[in-house]
C-alpha cells in the first residue's frame, strides 16, 4: 500500500525484505506490502542502504529521494519515496502481481 503525505510529490510505502538473497529484485507482494529480495546482508545498515538504491534505480529517481522511515532493524519497512507520482508506485506493484 503506498500513502500520500501532505506533499502529493512524497509517498510511503510498505516492503518486506528478504536479505541476503542471490541477487536484488522485486519478487512479489507480502500482504499489502511489496515483497524485495536483497543480496546485501543486514548488518550495518546494508540491506537499508541497498534497498533504497534499488529502489531510487527502478523507479528513474536519485538515491537520496528514497529513505527507510520505519523498520530500520526488521524486514517490514516503511519507505519514503519522494519525486514520483502514485500512479508509478501503483504500476510498479501492479507489475508483481
């Protein structure tokens, strides 16, 4: 599920992340939430780190719009994604399905 803040540009979305994995890619939904593998494991902030650059890739926007807001020590996150409209975000989960 992805909600819009106060700024229609800034929108948050539910992940669940699967660290550790072969290679990094969008595998699913978990429940509402959009189900992510991620090669980097979660020491250090790693799988943070990557996650939103996988993230700021797929979606055509820099690094430094995307940032985990919630659940930085759990695999159910929340995301602040900022610079796209929820139109993409919905089409990018719509394509897991």
């Amino acid at each position: 599920m992805a909600r819009s803040q106060a700024d229609s540009s800034v929108h948050l979305l539910k992940v669940h992340v699967l660290p550790n994995a072969r290679k990094t890619e969008i595998v699913g939904m978990h429940g509402e939430a959009l189900k992510i593998k991620i090669k980097a494991v979660p020491e250090d902030g790693k799988a943070n780190t990557e996650l939103c650059a996988f993230l700021a890739e797929t979606l055509g926007i820099a690094k430094s719009k995307v940032h985990v807001v919630k659940g930085q020590t759990s695999r159910a996150k929340l995301v602040s994604i900022d610079g796209v409209d929820l139109a993409t975000i919905e089409k990018l989960k719509a394509s897991t399905e």
